[in-house]
C-alpha cells in the first residue's frame, strides 16, 4: 500500500500517541476547581504555552478548537458579526477564490443568511493573491471590509501565499486579516507576529497530531463573536470542555513538526522533484500545476489531458496507491476544482487532475510504486473517456 495523500491527513507520530495515551488515563476536567482539575487546566496551560512559543504568538493568543474547520468559521462569522456590530456599513468579506471550502463556505453562509457581502479576491494563473489585488478591492471602500481571509497555502496546488505583504494592505486600513495555515505549519517559517496577521488557523491531523483538535491564533485586541455558548472557556471565544490529552499530543506535534521543518522540507522537495520527474517521463503532456517558485515541497498536483481525475483515482487505487483530485473535505462529488477554475484553467482541465502529496514516512519506493502504475493508469483512462463520448 503506497498513501500520497498526507495533505488530507497524516500518521499520527509515536510522540504524540504516547502523549495523548498516558493522558486519557489522567482523570480531571480543566474548568474544576479541585486538584484534579487544576492537574487538568496545568496541561493545557502547558500545551498553550509549548505551541505560543513553536508559532511565535503569546499563550494568551491561542485559542484551542476542535479542528481547522472550526478555526476559519470562528474567524470569519466571529469578527464578521463584531465588526459590522460596531459599524454596520462593514458588510464585505474579500476572500481569495482559492480557499479551503472551511472559509469559502462559511463566507458564502454569512452573505446567504446574515447580510454580508462576499467578495472572492481573483487569483493570477499560478494560484496567488497579489497585494496590488487585494489593495485595489480595499480602495473601491474601505470603511465597507469587515475582514480579509487569504490562506497561508493552497491545499491542492500548494501555492505559498505573499501572507505579510497582504497582511500589511490590510493593517494600512485597520481590517483584521485571517489566514488559514492548515498546511503550512511544519513545512513554512511560520510566525505569526512576524507576519502581521490578525488570526490563524491550525490543525492537529495535517502535522501528525490528533484528530479532532487544532486551533486559532487570535491576536490581542481583536475579539470575535463567539459561534458556540456554553461555558465560556477559551477567552468566552469557545465554550466547550477542553480535550486536555488532545491538546497535549497537539502541543507536541506542532513543537516537533516546527523543529524539524527545515530538514523535513528539503525531504519532501527532494520527493517531490523526483515524483513529477518521473510521472512526467512516463505521460509526457502531464501538467504541474501552482506556483513554481513557491509552493509547499510536499505537493504535486498534475493534471492529465484526456482523463477524468476520478477515474485515475480509482485505477491507482486498485493497485494499493491513495491519492486525491483535491480536498477530501469536498471528495465525494465529481465537480471541476474550484482552484484551477480561478487559475484559468478550463473544466476539463479541472476535471482531468490528481494531487500527490508527500509526507513525513514517504519514500522514493512510493514514488517508484506511482511512476510504475502512472502511465498504464493515464492510458486507460483515456480509452474509457474516449469510448463514453462515442
């Protein structure tokens, strides 16, 4: 069995599952007042405090969640309702046509049913906003932006976004700016003073933490209508009871994941350049398809002319080799990526993609397991596609 699908979960690290282990054998509930408790709040307080100094915030700004997806809707339906609460003229969410459904969803939801008005920024043809973009939707009225949310990296393409030059625009007018960095955390320089956003999303499962766990870096000073009431936990931000073993295996996957970035990038881009050397050797008219410059190092994804991106899926799979035509959040429904679609590509091209992605216990047998099943994989698709529009 051959897994080229990382960037929709990862292996849960050794570290981490000896942490959450031993924590799910500790009794106590972290808002108690008694000393299992207060045993309980000290871990959480910890893992605060482990992963504020991994992501260069302060404790006081991590805000755990139960994953990204609950990141981004706290973000944007959180400082959306704020901000239009202390001026109602801040009725416009600019977000990039490139993200992750988590916030290209709860955006659409917010001008559906709470009277916002969502703006997508356009992408140029490798995936990237581009600050005079953002600059010029700011301008047309700028006491009218509620809020910016451009992802630090692109799920599928693997587009690095310039996230401290957009944040910048932003700051100029005084706009929170959020970003989701799912997949960039462990493999980009990721600091969040440094790069002057408002807020950031995280999550456990893409960096070989828990499932179910993540986070939102919430810079002081902004303070996000809470989207769930309860028991005020996390700054009244996010009630619920925290999930003290998660957050610890959190903590040790994000302090892992950032001291070995550097090594484990240089890994993946090694892969990577090998892979797509490879596929390419074997259907010569693939094409790559993101920023060539500056994409994550452990994603490839490649389009094939002729083919439906489902269809090379399955063949792939029935040789044990996992791969993805995208996000797996929105798996399921054959439908043009939405990403390439904002890139100008046309929706065959859409159709016709997979993306490859690399992680930590990938080897270069992974890659020689793709590129021996690659070329017959594309041929038959082909055939199948050719025959149906007979």
């Amino acid at each position: 069995m051959v897994y080229l699908d990382h960037a929709a979960t990862t292996e849960v690290r050794p570290e981490v599952i000896a942490d959450v282990t031993d924590g799910f054998g500790v009794l106590g509930n972290p808002s108690s007042l008694h000393g299992h408790g207060r045993a309980a709040r000290r871990t959480v307080e910890e893992a605060r405090e482990r992963i504020a100094r991994a992501l260069g915030c302060t404790p006081h700004e991590v805000v755990f969640t139960g994953g990204g997806t609950e990141a981004d809707n706290i973000a944007i339906k959180g400082l959306y309702w704020s901000r239009n609460h202390e001026d109602p003229a801040r009725r416009r969410i600019l977000v990039s046509a490139v993200e992750h459904h988590a916030a290209l969803d709860p955006a659409q939801w917010m001008a559906d049913h709470q009277g916002a008005e969502f703006e997508a920024l356009p992408v140029d043809a490798a995936g990237r906003v581009g600050p005079d973009t953002l600059r010029a939707a700011v301008e047309r009225d700028p006491a009218s932006v509620a809020l910016v949310c451009v992802m630090w990296a692109n799920n599928e393409v693997g587009t690095v976004q310039p996230i401290a030059e957009l944040a910048a625009v932003a700051a100029e007018y005084g706009i929170p700016f959020h970003t989701d960095a799912v997949q960039a955390v462990g493999v980009e320089p990721v600091d969040f003073a440094a790069a002057g956003v408002g807020s950031l999303a995280l999550s456990g499962h893409k960096i070989g933490g828990p499932v179910g766990v993540g986070a939102l870096v919430l810079a002081r000073g902004l303070a996000p209508v809470p989207v769930l009431h309860g028991g005020g936990q996390e700054r009244d931000i996010r009630s619920g009871t925290l999930a003290t073993p998660l957050l610890r295996g959190l903590a040790t996957a994000v302090e892992l994941a950032v001291a070995e970035r550097e090594e484990h990038a240089k890994h993946l881009s090694a892969l990577r350049e090998e892979l797509e050397e490879r596929v390419r050797a074997a259907v010569p008219d693939a094409i790559v398809n993101g920023d060539a410059e500056r994409r994550l190092p452990g994603i490839s994804h490649l389009s094939f002319p002729g083919c439906e991106g489902d269809a090379l899926l399955m063949l792939l799979d029935a040789h044990g080799i996992s791969c993805s035509t995208g996000s797996a959040c929105s798996a399921g429904v054959a439908q043009p990526s939405h990403v390439l679609l904002a890139m100008g590509a046309d929706a065959d091209t859409a159709l016709s993609s997979l993306r490859l992605s690399l992680g930590r216990t990938s080897t270069r047998e992974d890659v020689a397991a793709l590129a021996e099943r690659i070329g017959p994989a594309v041929e038959r698709a082909r055939a199948a596609r050719a025959k149906r529009r007979r």
